[in-house]
C-alpha cells in the first residue's frame, strides 16, 4: 500500500446491489442469507484463486491493491495497481511507494500507465464475475440459499479508501447510475469505457510492456487482455443521467450498446442456459410490471450472452463442482 493512506489515486471502482433484496428475509431464513452473502464476500477475494488456476504465469506478476466495502445488499470494490516501477528491460513491482517512485512512474510515458492501471480494471471486471458467480454458486445442491441478481456500475478515474472512507470522482460516477440500468447489469460507466478503449488501442503496447517484466510470455498476455468477463450490449437503461450516455461510437448516435459485465463468465459454457433459467427463476413479477419489464430485459440479455460471450476458462472450462470451488474460496 502507497505510504500515505489519505492520498488518492487512480484506480477502478465497482458499485453493485441486488436486485429484489427488500424483504428477502420474508423467503428466506436468516442464516441462509447471511451464509449466501459470506459466499459472496469469500468470492469478491477469489480473483487471485482464479488467476493462479488459470493463467500460472500471471498471477505472480500482476499485483493489485483491493477494497471491498458492504452495506446490506450493495457491494462497493476499489482496486488499483501495484505500480511498476521500470528500469532497463525488467519491471519490479514496489508495494510501499514513495513520491519519487511516482514520479518515475508519471515519467514513464502512457503505454506504462495504461498498462499499470488496466492491471486493476482486470482485477475489478473479475471480481465482478466471481461475485456475481458466486450469488449463482451450489443453487443446485443448496436450494434453500438465496439466489441474487446484481445491478451495477464501474467507473475509472480518482479514489481514496481511508479507514470505512470511500470518496472521489470515480465513486461518484458510480453512484449516479449504478441503479440506472432496467435489469440484471452491471455496466460501465463513461470514464471506464473511455478507459478501456485507450487500452484496446494501445493493446499491443500494453502486451509488449508487460511482457518486458520477464514473467509473463506474449500468449500468456493475449489471453489475459481479452478481458472476457466484459462484452457490448444495447443494456436498457431508466433514465440517462450524465454518465449513462454510451461511448462505444461505432454504431452511430442512435447505437445504446454498452459495456457490461457477464454474469455468468466464471462459469463453464456448457452451465450458462441453466445458470439463465435459475437467474430468471428468482425474478418472481408477482404481478409487477417494473419487475416484469425488468425480468424481460435479462432474459433477452442473458439470450445473447449465451449466444455471442466467449468463455473465461482457458483452455477448457472447469466442472461446475470446479467453478464453485474456486468461487466459494476453496482450493482444489
């Protein structure tokens, strides 16, 4: 952690909560709620666990600072890079940085922030899928848990987490549309997708920086920029407040298509129709048409998920009893 914890600095911002949470201790029991939310707390750690599992050679590398905050059923998580601090061919990883290494950083050019800062968007869009994963995790064998479906927002751009303190414009982006989308998504917000497209540009400067700390080959990095948890979708929206505008300006001024996050990437491929069918389960309209529209909404996105995502696991997806494991923090 950077020396001085008052001082704020760039990093990546997720704000999320459930959908139909009011009044779930009606359902369900108490301890049940509080043993499915314990999953999802273990599971918003769990990205290292599926980093080690899946990309070995990464997960020594890539290091990253995380805060994880929960208030009921709304789950704020901040991350941010361990910087790289470069030097003649190599980088080292420094976790107490001075000012001086700052500003060596700062000097170093865009393709090294972007690719310092793209280590913490990674992290968060995968902690993300695990939470979300983790909502879903044992449903099958568990059924008296609840399951959850999450709405959110992620953001990019300045942050302090002090203390219980969560302050900063990346957490005020969230907080203006993290409860804007029409159903079950978890989107980005402008200053994280005009983040992530610089990534995408500068890709293979990113690959090829990263690749010079000598720990990581080129396919190994490849792999790791597809950023698989994420892909575009015209995601229905309540409103458009400043923020909740697209940015993906391919499709013209009429195109809504959006960043989100999959819900179901931390699952295997082959387990998607039925994680769909157990996450339209739970959207009981009880003749609500808020709900009812909400419930339409997700059943067409989780369609399309289905049909187009690409899955997280190279090179073959886990069994689910995998899956689950790695979400619910045990080791194989």
């Amino acid at each position: 952690m950077p020396q001085d914890s008052r001082k704020a600095r760039v990093g990546v911002v997720a704000m999320i909560d459930a959908l139909a949470f009011k009044g779930i201790w009606k359902r369900h029991a108490f301890e049940h709620i509080l043993e499915r939310l314990e999953h999802i707390k273990q599971a918003a750690g769990q990205e290292r666990e599926h980093l080690r599992k899946n990309f070995p050679k990464l997960a020594g590398a890539l290091k990253y600072e995380l805060e994880v905050r929960f208030l009921s059923d709304t789950i704020v998580i901040a991350a941010r890079s361990h910087p790289l601090v470069w030097g003649l061919g190599r980088a080292m990883a420094v976790d107490n940085m001075t000012e001086e290494d700052w500003k060596k950083i700062s000097e170093q050019g865009e393709s090294q922030r972007l690719a310092n800062e793209f280590i913490a968007l990674k992290a968060v869009a995968g902690i993300l899928a695990n939470v979300q994963g983790a909502a879903l995790a044992g449903a099958k064998g568990r059924p008296e848990l609840p399951l959850l479906n999450y709405r959110g927002a992620v953001a990019y751009g300045e942050y302090l987490v002090h203390d219980n303190f969560l302050i900063g414009q990346a957490v005020d982006d969230c907080a203006s549309m993290y409860e804007e989308s029409d159903g079950a998504f978890v989107v980005f917000h402008e200053s994280a997708a005009d983040f992530w497209e610089q990534c995408q540009r500068a890709r293979e400067t990113i690959e090829s920086v990263i690749v010079r700390t000598g720990q990581i080959t080129q396919q190994d990095i490849k792999s790791y920029m597809h950023l698989c948890e994420v892909l575009t979708y015209r995601v229905p929206m309540k409103s458009e407040p400043k923020g909740c505008l697209p940015t993906l300006g391919t499709g013209g001024q009429n195109d809504k298509s959006r960043y989100v996050i999959n819900p179901l990437a931390r699952f295997p491929k082959h387990e998607w129709a039925d994680m769909a069918e157990l996450i339209l389960r739970q959207m009981d309209t009880r003749g609500d048409a808020a709900v009812e529209r909400k419930r339409k909404h997700t059943a067409e996105f989780l369609t399309f998920v289905n049909e187009h995502a690409p899955t997280c696991f190279p090179p073959a997806p886990p069994s689910i009893d995998e899956a689950v494991r790695i979400l619910e923090g045990e080791r194989a």
